[in-house]
C-alpha cells in the first residue's frame, strides 16, 4: 500500500514533521495489526511529487486549508480515482475558496482539528454535516515519561507577536515567578524561532519540550507537545485562531491573545493555571486520550477504505 503524505513536510520546520510522524506511526499500527504489509509513505511537500500508483493520498495536520495547494488539486484531478481524505487540519485565511471546496467535495473524509475550522468551513457553504471534529494530530504522539529539568522552555518565533522587548520582560517574569532559567526551543530556525546558537535535530527539540518546568511561547505545536506530556504551558494566539481551534477539543482554556498580553495578563493566567494545575492536567489529557482513540477508530476505516 502506497500512502502519499501532503503537508509543510520537508522545510525544517520540526512541529509539521512531528505532525507526519504522528500520522505514519499511527496508521503503521493500525495496518500491522491486520497483517498487511508495511506501508510505503510518499512525503509530498505541499502536494508536490508523483500521483502515480498512490492508493491513498492524506492531507495531514497543520493549518493547510486556505494555502495554495494547486500541486495537490492538480494531481487529484488527474487521478479521479484515487481516494483522498482531511485528517486533523485547520484553516488560515480562506483566500483560496474554490481549491478549499473542491478538497472539501473530493472526500468523503472531512476530520477537521477544531470547532473554529469547522465554523470557517461553514461560512463558506461547506455541509457541516460531513464535517467530523476530531482534534488535532499532534495528539497522536503519546506521553514520553521524561523526568523534568529546572528551565523554562520558550518557543518564540520573532517575526510574530510579541515584540522582542514584551517578550523578554515576559520571560523576566516567568524567570522570576519560577526560579527557571529560559532554554529556547527552536522549531524552525529558518522561519525566525529563537536560537541559542546550536543546531538541534526534532528529536531533541522534542525531548528539550517535554522535560521543561514549563512552557511558554508562540507557536502551536510545541504547546500541544509540552501538555502532551504535563508540562504546565500557556501559548499566547498570534494568528487565524488556531491555539483556540486546538484547545476547543481539549477544554484548555489558559492561552491569551496576543492583542491582550502583558505582564498583567500573564501573571493572572500564570497564578490561574498553577492553583488548579492537576486538576487541568487530567481533563486536558483525559479529552487527548479521546482525541486518540477517535483518531484509531477512523484510522481503522481509512486504511479498510484504502483497500477496497
């Protein structure tokens, strides 16, 4: 069975690869626990690479609807037969509507990451009907029982809000709050995250997140990775709603928009999280643990889908 694999895979940006190993790893399980033969994944950048000989073609994770995905809509175009499905994407600006509603209408698939990709799919005359929110993808990554370092682990990607000056009097905070010093963990060095200098491979990045004290940053997977795995975070929004789009699957409500941060702000979400952290902890991941098995239960389908 030939997979092909679309998202922002293959730019160094390791919260979207990690997304793709979630989504590999998963449905590996599932087709060796019918006794099929392993399945060959095509990682196809954006939709880019050959449609040929594919039995399923995956639109995987990340905010892709909305993006330019002529590559992924020619290709399905070409192969009409060839079945396809949404697995655990959100939206950005709908600036693409036709291409949005033609992947829409080409599936009978739509799992979607959250309510507010659900809402935007609505306003544009998608039927709501076939829409399944699943969650995001990320969570199918599982909790990796690391033992915590003494830091703060920030993501911070500069060409983003906050500003460099708010941002460091925000770490100052936490520094301070915490008695953690701040480890940045880049994702994506080439998109403007904050360095110390070294270069990291995913798998560290991904080990550096889940043995932090606690997180704080701007960018959406990292958060999902750092509670994952219990590490008290709070994500700030920076843009198309997506940390809220993530959290409407998983009742989090400790993230602010950026439009509304500052110290004040922090210091009342940072007090609010750490007085009710347990409780928190086991709900978030409790409504994770669900995500999960609706993801297995529809992974299931897929791939007896992919071999009629």
């Amino acid at each position: 069975m030939r997979v092909g694999l679309v998202g922002y895979y293959g730019y160094d940006e390791y919260s979207d690869d990690l997304i793709a190993k979630g989504i590999m790893d998963a449905f590996n399980e599932e087709y060796e626990l019918l006794r099929h033969h392993n399945i060959e994944w095509v990682i196809m950048p954006l939709g880019s690479g050959s449609y040929d000989n594919l039995d399923l073609v995956i639109l995987g994770g990340g905010s892709l609807l909305g993006l330019d995905l002529y590559p992924l809509i020619d290709g399905l175009k070409k192969h009409p037969n060839l079945k396809f499905c949404i697995l655990g994407t959100g939206t950005r600006d709908l600036i693409n509507l036709e291409s949005t509603k033609y992947l829409f209408n080409r599936t009978p698939y739509v799992a979607i990451r959250g309510d507010v990709t659900a809402e935007n799919l609505a306003t544009i005359g998608c039927d709501v009907e076939k829409i399944e929110v699943l969650g995001d993808s990320i969570f199918l990554h599982y909790d990796e029982f690391m033992f915590r370092e003494s830091y703060l682990g920030i993501t911070h990607r500069t060409h983003a809000p906050p500003s460099y000056h708010l941002m460091n009097e925000l770490i100052s905070y936490l520094q301070e709050i915490t008695g953690f010093k701040p480890t940045f963990i880049p994702y994506c060095v080439k998109q403007g995250d904050v360095t110390d200098g070294k270069n990291y491979t995913m798998e560290q990045v991904y080990e550096m997140t889940c043995k932090s004290s606690f997180w704080f940053g701007n960018r959406l997977h990292p958060f999902a990775i750092a509670l994952i795995n219990h590490v008290p975070a709070i994500p700030v929004e920076i843009e198309f709603n997506k940390v809220q789009d993530l959290c409407s699957t998983i009742g989090f409500k400790h993230y602010i928009h950026h439009e509304e941060l500052s110290l004040k702000t922090l210091h009342r979400t940072y007090i609010d999280l750490m007085n009710n952290w347990d409780k928190i902890d086991v709900q978030c991941n409790d409504q994770i643990d669900r995500v999960r098995n609706k993801y297995k239960s529809l992974i299931t389908e897929l791939v007896a889908w992919s071999r009629d």
